[in-house]
C-alpha cells in the first residue's frame, strides 16, 4: 500500500495537510471531522443550488387585464390580456446564482478528490511502470477504488447527516399544530307559557 501523504498546498478547507492514511487517533479525528463538515456543506450548496434554479421560473409575475371582458356585447374573445410581465430579470439572477452554487458544489467535490492524492512518482523506472501498467478505465477492477473511499468515505456521511437533518426539520415544521381542546358549553332554556 502506498504512503499518501499529499504536498502541502494552499485552500481556504485545509490549512495544514492531512495525512492519508490517518497514522494515529488524532489524525483520523482531523480526517473524519474535515471531510464531515465538507460534506455537510457540499449539501447545502447543492441544496440551495437546486432549489434557486427550481424556484426561478416561480418568480416572473404576469399581470393580465380583465376590463374588457366586462364590456358590453360583442366581446372580442379571447378576453384577457396580459397587460405586462415582471420578474424575468429575478427569475434569471436565481438560476445564474443557482448554476454558481452547483460550480461550488463541484469544486468542493474536486478539492476533496484531490485532498486523497497519493505523493508524485520520483523514480525514473516506477514512473515507467506506473505508465506501463496504470488504470485501465474500461475495467473497474483497476480503477482507484481506496482513493474514493479515502477522498468520499466521511463526506459521505456529512452529506447523509445534511439530508437528515433538513428532513427532520422539515417534518417539524411542517407536522399539524396539535388538535384544539374541545369546549364544551352548558346552556338552558326554560320556557313558560304566557296568560
């Protein structure tokens, strides 16, 4: 198994390198933690994502002009008329902010393949081999299955916590208020007769 241990490099997620695969208790809390939060966040920046390019098309308002449907026969059909339409402008911004959040997405996505790079080759004759008898991406067998789960294991999890959260959310807000306590009133009436 190869010692991956990527170069130190410059991202605003990780400010010092992590080690892969984790050597001590500390190393694994680091990895776990980081890539629990990264996925965490990667879903939310997919969740706003989608649902900004969902909702665009909600946002243009169209404003139809009924008066003269009300006007004295002969009506000209059809009657409405669409006096005029807003929010193109609006509905345009959500999706474009929409398709900036999925870029996001995507390079969160990226950074955390790459934080699971194993070290450059050096040698001379194992870059050769490496080149000789690298992956072949027709046969799943030789493609980089321990760096995936390495690069995917716990922000897979975060994700999975994210969905679980916002639907635990979304079920208590959105459960029916509890059932309104029943008043029961007594009434009387006594009727006499009048002499």
């Amino acid at each position: 198994m190869a010692n991956w241990a990527p170069p130190l490099e410059i991202s605003p997620w990780r400010r010092r390198g992590l080690k892969i695969p984790p050597d001590s208790f500390r190393a694994w809390v680091r990895l776990g933690t980081w890539e629990f939060g990264m996925g965490v966040f990667l879903y939310v920046v997919f969740g706003f994502g989608t649902q900004l390019i969902v909702s665009a098309p909600h946002s243009i308002v169209t404003v139809f002009d009924f008066t003269n449907c009300y006007a004295a026969p002969p009506v000209a059909l059809p009657c409405e008329r669409v006096a005029y339409r807003a929010g193109a402008l609006n509905a345009t911004l959500n999706a474009w902010c929409g398709l900036l959040l999925m870029a996001v997405a995507v390079w969160l996505v990226w950074d955390l393949w790459s934080a699971a790079a194993p070290r450059p080759i050096t040698d001379d004759f194992l870059k050769l081999l490496e080149d000789s008898f690298a992956r072949d991406w027709r046969k799943p067998r030789t493609w980089p299955w321990t760096r995936v789960a390495w690069a995917y294991g716990f922000a897979l999890v975060g994700v999975t916590s994210g969905v679980g959260m916002s639907l635990l959310i979304s079920v208590l807000s959105a459960s029916p208020p509890g059932r309104a306590p029943t008043v029961l009133v007594e009434t009387s009436q006594q009727f006499r007769v009048i002499q």
